[in-house]
C-alpha cells in the first residue's frame, strides 16, 4: 500500500479527456514536494510525463497536463489517443518515510 | 546520447546474493544522483535505494534495509546494487534512474534503463 493513492484504472474514448489523481497527506504533497508523473507502456521502462508538478520535458505533446493542489495531483491527458493505452504513476517525497515513494500506478484504457 | 544499461540479473536462490550493475553513458556520471526502482511481476514501481553525486548519501526503502547496498564507482561511470539475503518478494525487474540532480527532495527520475529481471526461486 503506497503513501500516494492513484485510481486503479480510468478509461475513455479517443479525443476525449482524462485524468488521473494522485492522493498523498501533509508528509508528501501537502508538505510542498513536488509531484512528477511517469507512463509506462507494456514491457517496457517507465519514461517522466511531466516533472515539478506542471512541467514538460521536451518531445513530450501538450495534450498532457499536470497540476497541484493542497495534498492532491493530478495529470490531464486531452485529445485521447490509442497510444496514449499505458500505466501512469505519480511520484514524490515523503518526510515520514524520508524517501522518494510512487504512487501505487493507473492503467489507463483507450476504448 | 544519454543511456543507462543495467545488467546483472539472472535467477537466484532465496537467501542467496547478486550484484547488479547500471552502466551510464552520455552525461556527466558524477554530477547526479542516481536510483534503484524496481517492479514485480503485474505489481506497481516500488522505490528501493539512492545514492547522491559523490556516493556520500545513500537510502534504503524499509524493505530491503539492511540487505542491500547502493554503490557507485564515478571513474566507470558505473551504479552497483548489491543484493543479499533475498527472498521471495525481492523478485522483480530492477530499474536505475538518473536523479534530476545531485542530490534532492524534489528529484526525478530521467532516464531510466531498460531493467534488468531477479528471480528468486529455489
């Protein structure tokens, strides 16, 4: 049981819009670590989505979102793709355990 | 191009040892802090150890503390993860990450290797 609560799995047809939530507590998000999200397609390394919260690395589309709020984060992904079919986690620190922790994983279905 | 290559995995006996290496290329090696995550089989990433630029800050996750030792050797651009006593749930693929610097709070982790599969099985 992780310390950042994801949903299991969120779904939605192409161009849609989707989020994922990222739930922690006053030891992580809410003690203003920054959350950074991750994708992993099947079989393969996880790649960073966005980092700092609300950052894109390069190469990465704008269709994907990130935002920050009290104890809670959360990734946008509009214009929903078939490729877009992938695990998501959310990543931080957390002072109660004095380490980084990840969030416990979203698959997202592209239906 | 900036790569991270581990290798090192293979099948081990519970209680038995294995040390996995996470060969860096591509970037200034000792310059960053550099991670273990790792994933069992259907299961979620779980973070597992770090050590910052100059090896002079290490953590362990509660999990394998005590069992495992984070190393690194910054004249072969080389990140090491020594295993021992490992059981069962030790089973998984073993990432190494590149922190984001140093050595911070707020690191993430890019790039990541393409992993590296323990298994633990009598």
């Amino acid at each position: 049981q992780s310390v950042l609560t994801q949903p299991p799995s969120v779904s939605g047809a192409p161009g849609q819009r989707v989020t994922i939530s990222c739930t922690g507590s006053s030891s992580n998000i809410g003690a203003r670590y920054d959350v950074h999200w991750y994708h992993q397609l099947p079989g393969r390394a996880p790649k960073l989505l966005i980092y700092g919260n609300n950052n894109r690395p390069s190469g990465v589309p704008d269709r994907f979102s990130g935002s920050k709020s009290g104890t809670s984060a959360s990734l946008a992904i509009t214009g929903l793709q078939p490729e877009d079919e992938a695990d998501y986690y959310c990543q931080s620190y957390d002072d109660s355990l004095s380490g980084w922790v990840f969030g416990e994983g979203t698959k997202l279905t592209v239906l | 191009e900036v790569q991270l290559v581990e290798s090192g995995g293979g099948l081990v006996q519970p209680g038995g040892s294995l040390r996995l290496s996470c060969a860096a290329s591509g970037f200034t090696f000792s310059s960053y802090a550099m991670h273990w995550v790792r994933q069992a089989p259907g299961k979620a990433l779980e973070y597992v150890s770090a050590i910052s630029s100059n090896g002079g800050y290490t953590y362990y996750s509660n999990s394998v503390n005590g069992r495992f030792t984070i190393s690194r050797d910054n004249s072969k651009n080389t990140l090491y993860l020594q295993m021992g006593s490992l059981r069962g749930d030790d089973m998984a693929v073993y990432y190494c990450a590149r922190g984001s610097s140093s050595w911070a709070r707020n690191n993430w982790f890019d790039p990541w290797g393409q992993g590296t599969l323990v298994t633990v099985s009598s």
